[in-house]
C-alpha cells in the first residue's frame, strides 16, 4: 500500500476544517445551485504526445484562428479578464501546465532603430490538451487587458497599453494568431493520480489550474483516474473578479471529498489583524493542514503575478518557525522533492 495514502490526513479533516457555521451553510447553497459536473470521452490519442517543447518558433511560427473571446468578469471588476478560444485543429498539441507564445501583429522600433516584429508574450494555456469542447481542436487562453491609467491626462493612456492582451481581447470570430511554443515543464501535474495537489493562484494564474481540475474532475481518460486531493486557494480583488467560478463550484458541489476552493478577495474580506485579505493570508488561515501535507509528499503549486511570492514565502517561513522547523531546510527539501511549482510573472 502507498505509504503517502496511509499518512496523510484524512479528507474529512483536510476539506472539513475550520470554515464557521455561516461559511458552510453559504457554501452548501452554492453547491446545491451548481450544476453536476459528468465527464466526457475525449480522443486518447493524444495522451500519447509525450511532452511537446517548442514545436514553434518566432522563426517558425504557428498560424491559428480565434474561435471566440467573451469577458468572464463582472462589471466591478477591477479590469477586464477575457476568455479566449482558438482554432488549432490539434495542430500544436500540449500537455496541461504549459505555456503558448503570442507574437502580436505589427512592428516595433528597436533600440538601434531598426524596426523589427513585436516579441513573444507568453500565456499559460488554460484548458486541457482536449480543449472546452474535448475533441482536441482547440485550446484557451485567460487574458487580462493591460491597462496604463496616467495621472497626469487623468485617464487611461492607449499610447502604453499592453499590445499583445488589446490585440487578444478585441480579437473577433477569424482573427489569426501567430503563436509559438508550447513550452514549459515547472507546473506539469504530478505523474501519482493519487497525489495531493495545492494550488495558489492570484487572477490570470488561475489558468493552468483549470487545466488541472478540467482533467481530474471533467474528462474521462482511462489512464489517467484521479483518486488524490485537490485544493485551490485563488486572490482576487472582489466577488465580480473571480474567474471561471461556475465551472469551480460545479466540481466543488460534484466532488466535495477531493475538491476544494478557498477565496482571498482583498476588497471585500478582511484577515486575521483587521486588513485586508491577500492571498498569502487565506493559505495561513490552513497552515496546519498545509504543513501536514506537505510533509507527507503533497504539491503546491503557485502562478500568478511575481509579486504576490514575497509575501507567501514570509508567511511560510514564519509558520514554519512557529512549528519549531528549519524553514530554510524544509523548503529546500520540499524543492529536491519537486513538490514546489513557481510560475510567476
């Protein structure tokens, strides 16, 4: 028998932990409106690519078509966050984790005033291999428009906004894509279909993790049956900014012993001192749970913005002290045992 099954904390104590009365009966009431999730056949065929490495390149690019790109936040949002599908025709296939170059249209001048193409941005791709309609044909990206508000006009500034994420997000129904990649192997799923999975997302990293549970919870691949936990802790500013949470709540209400979601909003929650509720803070609130975890072989897994590290990584260590741990020593073996995933942006 697996001995990381046999440590680890039972799922009652895990995805049962802590939340008050009020929580729980707020979360009952969403799971009760959400809609089941059922899984579907998908072409297995590609579960035999391996793992694909730069099929593309700026020199040799992909051509794609954007199949559709809808606004998934609500009006209070702080920004636009834009789902967006392209036709690939299974063209450029991928593992889940891994990343797309985009290479907007139009020219650039280059510090020796020569203009050459706009560069590659990267996007972690945020559906399965099989794509939103599990046949292989497309893949998604989540995209936040890159806004410059400049306080000297007193509004938004179109000279400094974000090419490549306005290009994506005015995209119609044809638009083609240039696209590079895939690339990547820092955030790839654990090979154990057993295993514990943690993730901590803030705003668009919450991609590859719609990877993760659209493959656990929502496609039926044989090879692939996942028995293990998987926990999302996801930062935002308010309730209208949370991403793709229909989908969440309907594997939350289907699979509530292996799924779990915890909220950081730092505009509407407030944490244990009185301020405002940051990711790193809702982590803590379970540090105990985490730390046990993590000491039985669990993953955790972090994508987002590169500052919202500092902060986690502080209250890690700090936790870790409180235990009586080396953090210094458990962090290092957590990394030798590839149980910490970074991508940050």
């Amino acid at each position: 028998m697996n001995a990381a099954v046999v440590q680890r904390p039972s799922v009652k104590a895990v995805f049962a932990s802590k939340p008050s009365a009020k929580r729980t009966s707020v979360r009952s009431a969403v799971r009760a409106a959400a809609t089941e999730v059922k899984r579907v056949d998908v072409p297995l065929e590609l579960e035999e690519i391996g793992l694909p490495m730069n099929t593309f390149n700026p020199k040799k690019p992909f051509t794609g078509k954007i199949k559709s790109v809808e606004r998934i936040v609500g009006p209070n949002a702080t920004g636009e966050t834009c789902h967006i599908i392209i036709e690939t025709n299974g063209d450029i296939p991928f593992v889940e984790g891994q990343s797309y170059g985009v290479i907007p249209p139009g020219t650039k001048v280059n510090s020796k005033g020569k203009e050459v193409p706009h560069g590659t941005r990267l996007y972690s791709i945020a559906s399965t291999r099989y794509g939103d309609s599990f046949d292989g044909q497309t893949a998604s990206l989540c995209v936040r428009r890159a806004t410059y508000w400049c306080p000297e006009l007193g509004k938004e500034d179109p000279a400094k906004k974000g090419i490549c994420s306005n290009f994506l997000c005015d995209a119609t129904p044809g638009t083609e894509i240039t696209m590079t990649g895939p690339t990547g192997k820092v955030l790839l799923l654990p090979e154990d279909p057993n295993a514990v999975v943690i993730m901590v997302a803030t705003g668009t990293g919450i991609a590859p993790f719609r990877t993760f549970w659209r493959r656990m919870f929502m496609e039926n691949v044989p090879n692939y049956k996942f028995t293990g936990l998987a926990w999302l802790f996801m930062g935002v500013a308010n309730s209208d900014a949370k991403l793709y949470d229909d989908e969440i709540q309907s594997i939350a209400a289907t699979y509530p012993d292996q799924f779990r979601i915890d909220y950081a909003l730092s505009r509407e929650q407030t944490n244990k001192s009185g301020g405002k509720m940051y990711i790193q803070d809702k982590v803590e609130e379970y540090a105990d749970e985490i730390f046990d975890l993590m000491k039985n072989g669990a993953h955790m897994y972090f994508c987002g913005l590169k500052g919202m590290m500092p902060g986690i990584l502080e209250m890690l260590e700090r936790v870790a002290t409180e235990k009586g741990l080396n953090w210094s020593e458990f962090y290092e073996g957590l990394k030798h045992n590839n149980q910490v995933h970074v991508e940050v942006y």
